[in-house]
C-alpha cells in the first residue's frame, strides 16, 4: 500500500510540475493566429485521455478480478454473474469513450 501511495504522490507530482510550467514554455507570439493557448488544449485533450483511460482500465480489471473471484469461488453461478459484469464493463468502456469524444472536441478548438 506504500509503494502505491509512493507511486501516485511522484505522478501527481509530476503532472502539476508539467502543467505549472507548460505555460511558460508555450509563451510565444501568436504567429499562427491560433496562439499559446494551443498547446495548452493539446496537453489538455491528451491529459483529458489518458486519465479517462487509466481509470477505465483499474475499473474495468477490477470488476472483472471480482467476478472471477465470484465465480472461483462458485461456479454454478457463472451465468448469473457473466451478464452484469459485461453490461457492466460496457458502461465502464462508454465512460472512455465519453472522455475520446471530449478530447477530440478539445482538440477541435486548436
């Protein structure tokens, strides 16, 4: 438990330090017409992304390692336990879904 909180302090860490200075970085004329705020939509689409897709995917094994575990531990219930957990993870996988479309529309803006 330790080394996760370890782990998730470090990422958190990171992405604030690469979010506070992104708009120093970015800072330069407008040439394009499009401006620094481009790059602050991109770092934002492809954050909005990959966040949407790491929550998905520990939701997704976790459903799934408990309804395994669920059936190991009974199996004459497979049936009754295989159709929630699909409906289930369908709706998990619409949620990033959701957040692809946001981030294309964030993109869009670019």
């Amino acid at each position: 438990m330790k080394r996760i909180r370890t782990f998730l302090t470090i990422t958190a860490g990171t992405i604030f330090a690469t979010l506070s200075t992104s708009s120093v970085a970015l800072a330069e004329e407008a040439a394009s017409g499009a401006g620094a705020s481009a790059g602050v939509l991109g770092v934002a689409a492809g954050l909005a992304i990959g966040i949407a897709a790491l929550g998905c995917g520990l939701g997704q094994g976790r459903a799934v390692a408990a309804a395994m575990e669920s059936i190991g531990r009974n199996p004459a219930s497979a049936d009754r336990i295989q159709t929630p957990m699909i409906i289930g993870l369908a709706l998990i996988e619409a949620l990033a879904i959701y957040a692809l479309v946001i981030a294309f529309t964030i993109a869009g803006k670019i």
